[in-house]
C-alpha cells in the first residue's frame, strides 16, 4: 500500500477544518480517498470551505461543533462513528494562537486559550478512545507546535496549552500502543495561516505580517500525512525541526532563544506587535 492510498475510504474527523491547517489537511485526505467530516463552529465559514471541495461531495460531510462545548464534542464524534459505522481518523486541529506579553494577558486570555488549544482536545481523546478501542483501531492526531516541543518566549499561553498536548498524546502513544490504537503530536513550525493575525479573543489584525520563512499549508498537510501512514509519534514540520528540539533538550538554545525574547521585548515596545 502506497502513502496515497492509505487513507483511502478512512472516515477522519478534523476540526479547524474551515481554515489553515484543517483545510489544507481536509482537502490532502479528500484527495487521498478519505471520507472526511471537515468541523468547523461557523456553519457559514464551514459551508464556503466545503463548496471549495465540492469535486469531492460525496466524500465531504460538515459538522457544525464549538470545541470548548464538551457535549458538543462528544456527540459530534459519537454521531460521527455511528453514522459511518467506524471512526478511523480524528485530527483534533483546532486552536489560537496567543504570541503576547505575558504581563498584558488576562485570566480571560488564559481561560480561553487553555479551553481552545487543550480542553478541545480532552474532549476529543475522551470521546473518540472509546469508540476506538471497540474497534481495536484508530488513529487519534493532535495539533501541538513547535511552542509544545521548545518553550517559546512571549508565548507562555500557547507554550503551556501545547506542551499539554504533546505530553498527554505522547503518554497516550505509549498507554494504548498494545491495543491497536495509535497517537500523533503534529509539531509545526510557521505555517502561512490566518493565525498569526488573530489575537486569542479571536480581534483580526490585518496589518500583522505572516513570517517570510512560513511554509505554505498544503505542504505540511502532505508531510503530515506521510508522516501518518509511519505512525510517526511527534511530526516536525518542517522535518528539520527535530535538530531545533534536539538543541533545546542538550541545552544548546540558550543564546538563540534569549535573543529571540530581546528581539521580541522590542518589538512590542515599537510596534505593539512582534514583528
Ligand atoms: N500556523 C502556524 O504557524 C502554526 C504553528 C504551530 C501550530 N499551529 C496549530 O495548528 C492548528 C491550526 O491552526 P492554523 O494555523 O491552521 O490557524 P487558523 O487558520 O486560524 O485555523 C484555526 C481553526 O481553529 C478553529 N477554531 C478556533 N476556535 C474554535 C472553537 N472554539 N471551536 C471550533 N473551532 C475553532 C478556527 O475556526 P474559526 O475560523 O471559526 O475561528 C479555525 O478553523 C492550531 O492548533 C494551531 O495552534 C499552527
């Protein structure tokens, strides 16, 4: 079986799947053969995103599902398996991103972020283990970061919310690896998405720039995939991130990342943003 036709007629859930990542994910597993319940909280931004992909109708459901609403979660997959009878894929890729001084963020701030970036994704685990061990399959791919790998200055929301995934989805990896069920954590880098101009309350900022060394996200939606079919646990993307994570853990990143808080201090007291 080749990369591209391991996801054929697998039934994934990917939520965030109107933008970004999740759409770019969405339209690789379309492409591949899948059968793809694309999640979105906004039935309108989830219906435009589903019209772009109409060559694929009769593969692509919507799921119209808040991921901070654990009821919602849960019935949305429940209803989801049962539907298709299985539930292969459940890529839990919603999230915020939250770059800001640690000093000017609320406990509203905090609160958010930890329910976007980490409740989400309990939810999703605690709905989808279940009905995945039943099978005695599954595949259960959580969006971390780079952020959840190597603590990230003025990023100490985001850090704490993505380390949690990576920590309980690595945990998970080795807990249920005798059971048939398998966990990914997806470690991007910058990716060219809408996220780097949102704030965490959801404000867009237009005149944010996304950063040059950004990869577009169809490319990392194709390593991602790639990647899956290894049943690779943490996924760099770009794979040369891995040696970035490995300078972190031997302690070799101290000069990088202190200059990268200075760099950052500065530019919020320039231009009120960090870049
Ligand atoms: N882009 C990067 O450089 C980068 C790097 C590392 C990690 N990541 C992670 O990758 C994932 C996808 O982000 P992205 O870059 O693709 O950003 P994006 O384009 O802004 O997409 C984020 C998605 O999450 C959805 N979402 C937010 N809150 C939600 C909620 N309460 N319920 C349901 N959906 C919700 C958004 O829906 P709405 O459109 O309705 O808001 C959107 O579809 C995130 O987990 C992010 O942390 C991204």
């Amino acid at each position: 079986m080749t990369e591209l036709d391991y996801f054929k007629e697998k039934i994934c859930i990917v939520t965030g799947a109107n933008s970004g990542i999740g759409y770019a994910l969405s339209e690789e597993l379309l492409k591949r053969g899948a059968v793809v319940y694309m999640a979105g909280r906004n039935p309108e931004k989830i219906q435009k995103a589903t019209e772009k992909l109409s060559k694929y109708s009769d593969r692509i459901h919507e799921v119209i599902v808040d991921v901070t609403i654990q009821k919602q979660v849960q019935k949305a997959i429940e209803d989801v398996a049962e539907e298709a009878g299985r539930l292969d894929f459940l890529f839990n890729n919603a999230g915020v991103g939250g770059t800001l001084q640690y000093e000017k963020a609320t406990l509203d701030d905090w609160k958010t972020i930890i329910d976007v970036n980490l409740w989400s994704v309990i939810y999703g685990v605690h709905a989808a283990v279940p009905i995945m061990l039943k099978q005695g399959s599954g595949h259960i791919v959580n969006t971390s970061s780079v952020a959840g790998i190597v603590p990230m200055p003025f990023q100490a929301l985001y850090s704490l919310t993505k380390f949690g995934v990576t920590g309980l989805t690595e945990s998970l990896r080795y807990e249920y690896a005798e059971k048939g069920l398998h966990f990914s954590t997806v470690c991007p880098a910058n990716i060219a998405t809408p996220i780097f101009k949102k704030s965490i309350d959801g404000t867009v900022h237009d005149h944010v720039k996304i950063p040059d060394d950004a990869i577009p996200p169809k490319i990392a939606s194709k390593l991602i995939l790639n990647k899956l079919v290894e049943k690779q646990g943490i996924i760099f993307v770009p794979e040369e991130l891995e040696q970035f994570w490995h300078g972190y853990v031997f302690k070799k990143l101290e000069d990088h990342l202190l200059t990268m808080a200075h760099e950052r201090r500065e530019s919020y007291a320039e231009k009120g943003n960090y870049m």
